[in-house]
C-alpha cells in the first residue's frame, strides 16, 4: 500500500454503484486529482494507477457519484440562517411568545425578521395578520416568512415603515392582502414581500461569510456535490423576493463554496445573463466549478399561500384559483429572447393551470423557433394531468422536482385540493413511464436539502397515493445523473465513468439493499469533491 501521494486514490472492497447502466456495477474506482481514471476489477484499476497511490478499504460501505440537487436558494437559505427560525413553532401563542422573548434583545426600531413559519401546524391552521402581532411591539418592525416564503406577515409598524396602506397598489406578480373594509391585514404574497427590504440593512460581511461556511459544509455533510444555485441579478422581484442582494452575497462568500455551482439566474432582462456569463461566475468549461445556467421565471405561486394557479378553486377557499404572477404575453417574450439566446430556460409552475400554461408557451416557442437538444425546464412541476405528462415529454423538457414535499405536504395537501386532484401531485411513476427526465432537489431552505430524506419520500411516498412510488435505482437517478443532464453536464458528472469529476459519496449502507422506509436511515460517511474529501464523518 501507498500512502505518499494523496493526489492518487483507488477505493475498493465495498458496494460501488456507478449509476452507468452500460457498467453499474464494480469492484474498484481510482482517481487522480479532479478526475476518475480507472473504473473495473480492482486488479485491472491498480495496474492502470502504476504506483503512488493510495488504497481506501471502504470496509462494506457503498460509495456513489455524489448527490446533485436541481432547485435550491443556497443564497437565500444563507441569508435566513442569520435570522430566528420558527419552524418548531406549533400555535399562534407558541409564535408570540418567541416573539416577546426576540424583542428583548433588539433596539427600538430594530427590525426582526423570521422565517419557516408554518401555520399548518397550528390546531387552528390559519395564517397570523398584523393584528395577531401588533401587541409584541408598536416600536419595532416584524415580518415573518412562511415555511414556502411565498408569503409573510408585517405588523402595523412595518407597514407604516415600508408605505403599505388602504390605498397602496401591489408590485405586479404579488398580493397585500386587504379585509372586507381595505384595510391591509399585514399578509404579503408572492412579489409584494420584496417591499420589506425598503427599510431592510444588510448584515455584516463578517457574520454572512460565517452562515455561509456552515452551510456550505452542511451541503458537504449530505452528500452533495453539485448545486443548481437559484440567483437573482434584478433589484426588483425575482426567486427569492430579496431585493437582488443574492448576487452580491455570492461574489462575498465565492471561495467558502464547497459544491459545484450551476447558475440559475432570475432577470426581467435574459440578456443580463450572458453579461455575468464570465470570470468569476463562469470558469468557461463544462467542467468548471462554477457556471452561468438558466433563465428562470416564475408563472404562479404555492400550494401553502393559496397562490397556485388551479384550473378548479381550492377546497378549502372556493373563491380562490390562485392566479400568475406575470402576465403570459410578458414571460413568452422573456422566454424567447433566451431561448434565441442559446439560454436554457427554467419556469417555475405548481398548479395544474400554471403548468398547462406553461407547457402551452413551451410548444408555442419550439413551434415558432424550434431547437435541439434545448433542456428547457419546469420548476416544481407539481400538480400534472396526464395528457400533460406527454406533452412535456414530446417538447423534451426535463421536470425539476421536489420529492420532499410529498411528506411536508402531503399531511394537509387534500384538505386544499381533495382527494381526486391529489391523484395529480407528483406522479412521478406515471412521469418515468411516460418517458419524462426528472431531476430532483430540494427548494432549501423550505425543505431539508439531504438527498438521502429526498429518495424515501420518491420510493415511499408515506402512504400520498403510493401507486406514484418510484424504485430506488431510478430516485438514485434524479439525485445523480438526471441533474447532471439537467445541467449539460452528464458527459462530466452524475455517474462514476473514466474522465468524469472524482464528485463521490460514501454511505453507511447500499440503498439498493436495505429495507425500503429504513432508506432514510442511511447515513453519509464521507464526501468528495473534485477529489478532496470536504466531509467525513469521525
């Protein structure tokens, strides 16, 4: 055994699963630097490595091409790391009195900003209004996300601060929720919560380069290698309603990045990204580390803030549809000056109306500028009939997906759609037999980013119309290689193949092999990324 150059590593006796139908399975992986350059029989690998490496004894675990997720704020889940969480929160009281404990250690006039607010938790599942927080504080402004952040709530002094009043007209694509009188109720939907950051200040550098440390290694410490990052370059609007301060932070924390970081920038103008499609946001190779994707577009809202577009309204609001948050006519237009731009496009769509819409402008686009070979993606994809399901495969889209919402919402998801158009949510079965290419990941911050939670949701599915259910090889898939191709970069991730990235992830167990609802038990024991382990578990 060599152990004198850790540039050259060969890892043998354990369960190596390559996600390479022509070869899916081996006996031993050796890489050199960044790059896998031997796959095989473990004596055929040391031959081909010469000498100077290192043998790692993966003592009966399995290792993997590392996990890719195709849909997460990685900016966004930085930026709300720095702020109070009220995810375990369970009532309304349970809210205010976290509430009082946080103003006790502000200023007056110092805002406080919360986030993973999650009403369905509640035994009275409603969402709070400016009233319900108007008696914590009359000196400090407070808004609190929900668990989706597609919707917040501001007390009175918020609203004062930021000039929301009866007569205040929403930002296009966004809601201030009024009573029956006008009077603003302190919820804001959708583009409308972008107006809290008129009065909102920055942390320091110092405390969003520490979040982002930690959560970049907490990335490491799941498995992941690869990230489709979700950016915005408008000042107005955008994935994360965050005032176009995404960007910026991405250039401060740049070198604490652990992952590869696949691009996926919001912008009213498409052309904006061919002007950042450059050093240091694109090292220019398929391979590098960093790269400028997608345009990405938003049609409609989320099943929680009531604001995904339905063709029927929801059960538990029968007046309500849901609605687009940009005209049609305007993200056509958008869309194509991408698409003539050689831009892969990537549209968020949730209800089954928005999807319909959106599959329509795909057709109508590859109609009028047809193109191979184009990756054109839908965001979410939720809720699918099945002609739709055709109709995405036939247009060569790739369905980026959320597996983890199965379980979150899942618990109270029939209550706003009943049980028949439940049928429709995430069906991925009917979507891998259709022929259509998912990719999978995770929305952080609204859900956990681990791969590992992701694939039991898409084998298990806890009981959400279990016929939907997927085998673990082919939910491997979404997490590996579908992602890779989501991303143009099959030829160089996603599965274990000479020449590809050495991107690998060891696990406790094989997920093949285990019992299918212990899949979430498995355990990730180490993670590389172009070759240098970032995690491994003491």
């Amino acid at each position: 055994m060599f152990k004198t150059n850790a540039r050259k590593k060969i890892f043998y006796n354990g369960s190596i699963l390559t996600i390479n139908d022509l070869n899916p399975k081996v006996e031993a992986v050796g890489i050199e630097g960044e790059k896998i350059i031997s796959v095989g029989r473990l004596e055929d690998v040391e031959k081909s490595m010469k000498e100077g490496y290192e043998l790692i004894d993966l003592n009966g675990k399995t290792l993997l091409p590392g996990f890719i997720d195709c849909h997460i704020h990685a900016i966004g889940s930085v930026f709300l790391s720095i702020y109070p969480s009220f995810k375990n929160i369970k009532s309304l009281d349970e809210t205010q009195d976290l509430l009082e404990k946080l103003i006790k250690d502000k200023n007056p006039g110092e805002f406080l900003l919360g986030f993973d607010l999650d009403e369905e938790k509640f035994d009275n599942p409603v969402f709070p209004t400016k009233w319900d927080l108007d008696g914590i504080s009359a000196e400090n402004p407070v808004f609190l996300f929900r668990h989706d952040v597609h919707i917040g709530v501001g007390n009175s002094k918020l609203l004062e601060l930021v000039g929301i009043d009866n007569e205040t007209i929403p930002p296009e694509g966004g809601e201030i929720q009024k009573d029956e009188n006008g009077e603003p109720t302190g919820i804001l939907k959708e583009k409308a919560t972008s107006l809290i950051f008129l009065i909102f200040k920055l942390p320091e550098a110092k405390v969003i380069k520490e979040k982002a440390s930690e959560f970049f290694y907490s990335l490491a410490e799941k498995g992941l290698t690869s990230i489709h990052g979700l950016l915005e370059l408008d000042a107005k609007g955008g994935v994360e309603n965050l005032g176009g301060i995404s960007l910026p932070i991405l250039k401060l924390v740049k070198e604490i990045v652990l992952q590869n970081y696949y691009g996926i920038f919001f912008t009213a103008n498409p052309k904006k990204i061919l002007k950042v499609r450059n050093s240091p946001l694109d090292g220019g190779k398929t391979d590098s580390k960093f790269r400028v994707g997608c345009l990405k577009a938003w049609l409609d809202g989320s099943f929680g803030a009531f604001t995904a577009y339905l063709s029927e309204p929801y059960n538990d609001q029968p007046a309500n549809y849901g609605y687009c948050v940009i005209d049609e006519e305007v993200l056509y237009n958008r869309m194509k000056t991408a698409h003539n731009l050689g831009i892969q496009i990537a549209v968020h769509a949730i209800g089954d109306k928005a999807n319909k819409a959106l599959v329509d402008l795909y057709s109508r686009l590859l109609e009028e500028f047809p193109r191979d070979d184009h990756r054109h993606r839908i965001e979410h994809a939720s809720m699918l009939t099945s002609d739709l399901i055709y109709r995405i495969r036939d247009l060569g889209l790739i369905a980026s997906c959320q597996p983890a919402f199965i379980i979150s919402d899942g618990a109270w998801l029939e209550r706003r759609l009943g049980k028949e158009r439940c049928k429709m949510v995430y069906p991925f079965r009917s979507m891998l037999d259709a022929g259509v290419i998912i990719a999978s990941g995770s929305d952080c911050p609204v859900e956990d980013p681990n791969p590992i939670l992701g694939i039991h949701a898409m084998v298990n599915r806890e009981a959400f119309f279990p016929e939907e259910a997927i085998s673990v090889g082919d939910a491997l898939k979404t997490f590996t290689i579908n992602g890779a191709y989501a991303a143009f970069e099959e030829e160089v991730k996603g599965s274990i193949e000479v020449g590809k990235l050495a991107d690998l992830v060891i696990l406790t167990q094989n997920p093949l092999e285990v019992p299918k609802d212990k899949i979430k038990e498995i355990k990730v024991c180490e993670t590389i990324i172009r070759g240098k382990s970032l995690f491994k578990k003491a």
